[in-house]
C-alpha cells in the first residue's frame, strides 16, 4: 500500500509515527530541508544556542518531537526539500519538485495532508517598506539565525502569538518599542470562561503578558494601526489607542499578524470541499473529527485542516493516521484512538473561545483606505478592487479575473482574506458570499524546464 504524507511538522510527525507502528513504509514529503514546521523549526547544523533559548517552555515538546522525527526518518521514505505542487486525485498522484529542480510524480493509494498555516495580515499604508515581515517571520529569523528583525521593533496584531513573539524579542535583548492589539481587553474578558477548557494553556498566556509588562514593554489594547512611516525602511508607527487619540511610535522594525489561515490549496487541488467558520473566520476544507475528507483516500491534520496550534497537531496527525488505517483494515490502537478523540473534542471547545477572545479585525479591512495597496505582487490597491465591485465583480475568483488580485507569486495566500472583506463591503454582503480564491496548480513558484 502507497500511503504519502505531505509535511514534516507537528502532525506530520505523528501521522508517521503511528504509520510505521503498523508496518507500513509511508513516502514523507517536506518543503523545507528538514522537519520540525515553524513552532519547532530546527536551525541550522552547528547552531550553537540551545533547546530551552529557542524554543523557551515549549523545549522539552520540541525535543522529543525531532527526536521521533531523527527516528522516523530511516523508516520511510524521506524526502526534504520537496515542494508538492499539484494533486491529480483522480489518477492518484503528487507533482513535485525536488531542490536541484528534480521534477517527479508519485503515485499513492491513501494521503494526509499535514501543510500548517500562514499568518493572516491586514494590509496598511507602509507594509510593503523593507523591515516590515509577519509574527511568524520575526519568530522564524530568532529561531532559525539567532538574529531579530530589528533592535526596537513594533509588533502589531492580535492572538498569543503576538504577545509570545514580543517576549521572546524582549528576552533576546531586542525589546520592542511598543505592542499593539486591536482587541478590546473586554472581548478578551468575556471569552475567559471558554479559554478554563485548556487552562494549563491560559494561564502560561496569563503569564506571558504578566512577563511582558514587568520587562516594560509598552502594550496598547483596542488599538488601531494607521500606517507604518519611513523612506526606504521603517522609521514609526502611527496608531491611534482606543480613546481614538493619536500616536507616533519611533522603531526600525514591525512584526504584523492577525492569527493564522490555513495552507490549505492542496486540499483544494484534492477537490475536498470547503465551508465557512465564522467564528475562526477562515475558509475551511471539511473533514471530520477524526481527518477523513469527503474524498476517498485524503485525509487531513493540523493547521492546514484547522488552525488549532501545535499540541493539537500533534493530536490530530495521530488521528488521521488511525483513521488512514481503520479504512484499511489495518491495525490500528484502539486504546489511543479513545484517548485522542477526547483530548481533540476538549481542544475543540478551547480554540473556539480563543477566536472569540482574539477575533480578526474584519471591520479595519472593509474600512481599507483606498489608496492602500492590498496586493502586492500585483500593486493592486483598495480602491481598484473596490471599483471592480462594480463592474460584475461580485464573487473573489471573478474579482480576480478583472482586477488581477491573487494572480501574483502568493496566489492569494497573503491578500485573500482581506480583499474579500473589502469585496464585501463594497458589495454591501457577508463576506462568506463572495467566497473564496480557488487553488491553482502550481501552488508555488516553480523553475520552468530548461530554465537557467
């Protein structure tokens, strides 16, 4: 039996692990040159910090997670470096590209898809000037080079990410000028009692900002980004606090994000179906609890299923991979197939309050000045999109037909949300009606044959 598994992080560690346990051989697919995904990405060979500077509390889960992937990897076949750039579901196969522009398709019987998430941005005047990257890319340059994306920078957003990224900075020597979270301390609040379902996970979060403050760093609650200034690099922030009194912010450097999305076009290229969450307000593919899709042999884990954080990958990676098993008589543990599905229907309920808690800021996108460029691969501002609303631009993938936005080398990935909630506004309807940007193969910039 062919099974692959595409991603090498958190789920895709565990979906491996509990293949192997039954006998099987899986093909282990993974984009970047080694596994760990961006919560425990590994640095490179001779990086001399160590597990507890890193990755902080997290060092013992990292640990042990690249420890079974060190294991794992002589007992399948292994294969880092390689992007997988189209599904062909109905002849059952993956397209991909091997570093050294090595093209091959692979044929499978049964695939878990285990492809992590992004950050979710909310473009602002001055989010294209050098110095400007997500939460994700401030944490990937600390964990992977030991170097930070400036010495006072800001951090925008909202979630725990954004207050564990400000941390770790302020620990590494490069405290930030100044935190900004458009979410009100109320909403936070009134979320509180959901948040007791995991509340080893609150009270770490508690403690994070309680260490935050103590080291002086400046957190502005209920606040509003205006623009990012500067001439050729970052200079300020202008912001307004939630008394809608202005500010200036001098720093070298800003971190933004609003959560995570999905990385869910290989789902799409699958044909698996998506639906709309609006409390996550993301654009799911439909599976079921335990990571069986609509479509025969695909099944999902982790954040590219659902963003749910890396224990609950952990988690879900094993479940799928039972459930890959159980669909063909193969033997799989009963005893930890119980134990997951409780765990995973508890986290369930905490990660719906931790979007209530920590909501997108929908409201800012449909309020997008026009002149903000929104698409930056193909300098797309608001207000072009905003004009094609009414010339029959009434769905996204129409809107990106006449407007060309989502057509550049991210295919959407960065600005999709937020052009559909100015779409939205334009069109004066929910923002789930106007849908969604669709895969398309290649999901990622590839060579050309021949190419130099």
């Amino acid at each position: 039996m062919k099974v692959a598994v595409v991603g090498a992080g958190p789920a895709g560690v565990r979906a491996v692990e509990q293949l192997v346990r039954a006998g099987l051989e899986p093909t282990w697919l993974e984009e970047s040159p080694d596994g760990g995904g961006r919560i425990y990405q590994r640095p490179p060979a001779g990086f001399r910090r160590g597990y507890r500077a890193i990755y902080g509390a997290d060092a013992g889960r990292a640990r042990r997670l690249h420890a079974t992937l060190e294991a794992l990897k002589p007992r399948c076949d292994w294969r880092p470096d390689t992007l997988v750039w189209n599904i062909r579901t109905r002849e059952r196969l993956l397209d991909t590209q091997t570093a050294g522009r090595r093209r091959d398709t692979l044929a499978y019987d049964a695939l878990i898809l285990c492809t992590g998430a992004m950050d979710r941005i909310l473009p602002i005047p001055g989010w294209t000037l050098p110095g400007v990257t997500t939460l994700g890319g401030a944490q990937i340059a600390l964990k992977a080079q030991g170097v930070g994306i400036g010495a006072r920078p800001v951090f925008i957003g909202t979630g725990p990410l954004l207050v564990l990224a400000a941390l770790q900075y302020a620990k590494a020597g490069a405290p930030p000028a100044l935190v900004l979270d458009t979410t009100s301390f109320l909403t936070k609040a009134m979320a509180a009692a959901g948040l007791l379902w995991n509340l080893p996970t609150f009270l770490r979060g508690l403690r994070y900002t309680a260490a935050l403050r103590m080291k002086g760093v400046a957190v502005a609650e209920d606040a509003t980004p205006i623009a990012i200034e500067g001439e050729g690099k970052v200079m300020a922030l202008r912001w307004r606090d939630s008394g809608w009194r202005e500010h200036v912010t001098p720093c070298d450097a800003v971190a933004m994000g609003w959560g995570l999305k999905p990385e869910a076009q290989l789902a799409d290229l699958a044909g698996v179906p998506f639906r709309f969450d609006a409390t996550g307000h993301n654009w799911l593919p439909e599976r079921d609890a335990a990571g069986r899709t609509p479509v025969p042999g695909v099944y999902l884990a982790g954040d590219g299923a659902g963003i749910g954080g890396a224990e609950v990958a952990e988690l879900a990676g094993a479940r799928a991979a039972l459930a890959l098993l159980e669909d063909h008589a193969l033997p799989a543990d009963l005893a930890l197939r119980a134990h997951l599905d409780g765990r995973l229907r508890t986290e369930a309920r905490f990660r719906a309050a931790l979007e209530r808690a920590f909501p997108y800021p929908a409201h800012l996108a449909r309020r997008m000045e026009d002149a903000t460029l929104l698409c930056r691969c193909e300098a797309i501002t608001a207000g072009e999109l905003r004009a094609v609303a009414r010339y029959g631009g009434s769905e996204a993938n129409r809107a990106k037909a006449l407007s060309r936005v989502g057509m550049g080398r991210c295919q959407g990935r960065v600005c999709g949300p937020p052009a559909a909630e100015v779409l939205a506004a334009a069109l004066g309807v929910p923002v789930e009606q106007v849908g969604r940007l669709r895969g398309q193969p290649p999901v990622k910039p590839i060579p050309l044959p021949g190419a130099a």
